[in-house]
C-alpha cells in the first residue's frame, strides 16, 4: 500500500490542476509565515493536496467532484483530524477568484497552531 500511494503521489504531483498549481505557486519555499509545505503527501490511506507537517496543517483545494462526495469527504477529514490534523478545504473557484481571503485563512490557522507546536525554525 505504502509503494503504491508514493508512486500515486508522484503521479498526482505531476499531473496537478490549475488551482493546485496555482496555490503551490504562493505555499513552495516557506513563503507563508516561514512554513514548509509538501505537496500531494501520503498521510495514512490518504493523500492531502497540500501539508504543512511543522504544525498539522492541510489544505485540500475542491473541484466540482467534491460535491458528490461530501460524506467521503467528511469521513476523510474527520480521520485526518484524529490523527492530529487540521484540514482547511477550498474550492478551486476560491484559488481563482480569491486567493488573498484563501491565504488569509490559511494564515489565521497558522496564528491558532503556533500556539500548541510554536513558530518554525528559520
């Protein structure tokens, strides 16, 4: 299972879409707040869009299939958070038509988890 997510990860990495691309563009290089990102990363059963590991953090940006499952969805964030996570969902129309107020969340997360993990070494 291992080897297969990695290779299914490698491929997703390759193979992202605009709004992921879009996003990585301002997360790559501890360009928010100094934190790293990884992106397409394998956390159990799953792969996250995008996690920063410093401090717990997800994000997941949704196109239009996440609609049809939101159970899925739910069941998924709610497995990620028992394992210490938080995960922030975005539609991909909020990357396009509001990446300011996308980034503005993310960082009001990041002020919420500095207090219980503490700030990322330079």
């Amino acid at each position: 299972m291992t080897r297969f997510l990695t290779s299914r990860a490698r491929s997703l990495r390759t193979n992202q879409t605009e709004a992921e691309a879009k996003l990585w563009g301002e997360l790559r290089n501890r360009q928010i707040f100094g934190y790293k990102f990884v992106r397409q990363y394998p956390i159990g059963r799953y792969i996250v869009d995008f996690c920063c590991k410093e401090v717990k953090l997800i994000i997941e940006i949704d196109g239009g299939h996440h609609d049809t499952n939101r159970t899925y969805d739910e069941d998924r964030s709610a497995r990620l958070k028992a394992l210490g996570y938080k995960v922030l969902r975005f539609w991909n129309t909020d990357v396009f038509q509001n990446l300011d107020g996308v980034l503005e969340s993310v960082g009001v997360e990041f002020r919420k988890r500095e207090r219980q993990y503490g700030r990322p070494s330079p």
